[in-house]
C-alpha cells in the first residue's frame, strides 16, 4: 500500500479493515483500552483508505460517462480528482508509516479475539443470526417497511449498515448464509451506484464555474436522481423478502388429508 496504492488495493485494503472491525465485536467484553486505542488507530486508517477510495470510484464514474458536449468540462473534473487523489495517496502513506509499528500488536489482538471466539463456555457465535439481527435492527431504524423519502445520509448509513450485515454473515460456517451475503450486496451496490454519482456530482459543483448551465452537471442530476430512486426500492424490497417469516410447513396428515378432499371434490 504505501508503494503503490492502486485502486483495486486501497478498495481491498479498506474492506479488510471493515472485516477485522466486525469480527471483533462479538469479542468486545474482553478488550482492553489499548485494544480500543488499536481499534481506533485502524478505524483512523481505514477512515483515510477511504478519502483515497471516495476519490477513485468518482474518477471511475466519470471516466463510464458517455457525453455528446461539454467534453473540456470533463477534463477539467478529472484533472482536479487527480490532483486530489495525490494528496489524499501521501497522507494515507504517513499514517500507514506512522502505524507500522503497530503491527505486532495487531497480531496480538487477532489471537485474543480467536481464543474469544472459541471459548467454549461462551459456545460457538452465531454469525448468522448475528447477521440476520443486525439486518433486522437496520430495517426498523430506517423504516424498511415502506417507501417513505430518504435522506442522502440516511441512504449512506443504510449502505454502511449492510455491509456490517454482510461482513458478520461472512464469518459464519454453517450452511445456508449464501442467500443473506448476496441479498445484502444487492442493497449495497445499489446504493453504491448512487452514491458515486452523488459523490461526482458534489465535486464538479465545486470544480466547474458556471457549473448552473453545466450540461454535465445537469447530466449527472439527472442519473444521481434516478439511482437514488432505485436504490430505495431495492433496498425497501429486498429488506422485506428477507424478513419476512417463512411459511408454516404442512405436516404429512394434511398434506394426505389435501388429497383426499380434493378427489372428493
């Protein structure tokens, strides 16, 4: 990371952060202070991954767009995300320099939290029903049962919440937490695709003068509003379809008993 920042790395860097995050909250109780001064180093970190990563997924999202004018406009956004990812790239690399001494301990605190995990008086933990209340807390927080407005912030921390959801059900080793991860992704890369072009939007309203008779400006409006809108009915609909309780099972006498009335009649 701190020769070479690539995009895909800092995106794979910053997510693995997330993972050791949610993976030590079920072993919260036996943390010490310094373990937490430790969490919030890493948090710091991960905080400063994720400035770099805000930056890439908008140069992404402008470099996918297809315009017929406004081309110099274009050139000029890029150029400014470019010289922002530089800054942002050097003080990611001080704070990783700052922290590598650190590392040891890092390596102490993921025994700890193993031995946590396996301590057989606490019994295993159950990832996915951790993942499936954490879900279930998310949808009462931001009223999933229906389709009312969110707000921009909200929309985002719903994002943030599912990836916790997806995080913890990924830790899990029983059977049957495929459909939760790739529900919660779902939610998660809709709201994504909003939020890169909200995030875009934002930037070339400072960038660009005139920026109220920008036909890009007005380009990305028009697909930040319109991903915005999706993202709340995917996440309305898929939060619901998981929730939901499942059907009672038929016992095998009623299901006999289906039959035979149903020849009788």
């Amino acid at each position: 990371m701190r020769r070479n920042p690539a995009p895909e790395k800092v995106h794979q860097f910053r997510t693995t952060l997330r993972r050791i995050e949610s993976a030590i909250v079920p072993a919260a109780a036996v943390l010490t202070s310094k373990d937490q001064k430790l969490l919030a180093d890493l948090k710091r970190i991960r905080k400063s991954a994720g400035r770099l990563r805000d930056v890439d997924v908008q140069l992404e999202a402008l470099s996918s767009l297809t315009i017929d004018r406004g081309f110099d406009q274009k050139k000029q956004l890029q150029q400014a995300l470019e010289r922002k990812r530089k800054r942002r790239a050097a003080k990611l690399e001080t704070s990783l320099k700052e922290f590598s001494e650190s590392l040891p301990k890092v390596a102490r605190l993921a025994k700890k939290v193993a031995e946590a995990h396996s301590d057989n008086s606490q019994g295993e933990v159950d990832f996915n029903r951790l993942a499936m209340d954490q879900w279930s807390h998310a949808a009462v927080k931001y009223e999933l049962d229906t389709k009312r407005n969110f707000s921009p912030d909200a929309l985002h921390d719903l994002r943030l919440d599912l990836k916790r959801v997806r995080y913890t059900a990924e830790m899990a080793t029983q059977n049957g937490n495929k459909t939760l991860i790739s529900q919660a992704k779902r939610i998660q890369d809709a709201i994504g695709q909003w939020r890169d072009l909200a995030t875009l939007t934002e930037t070339a309203e400072k960038v660009l003068n005139n920026y109220q008779n920008s036909s890009l400006v007005s380009l990305l409006k028009n697909l930040s509003g319109a991903k915005q809108v999706a993202a709340v009915q995917t996440s309305v609909d898929v939060t619901n379809e998981m929730l939901q309780p499942a059907p009672p099972k038929k016992s095998p006498e009623s299901v006999q008993l289906g039959h035979r009335n149903k020849k009788t009649s």
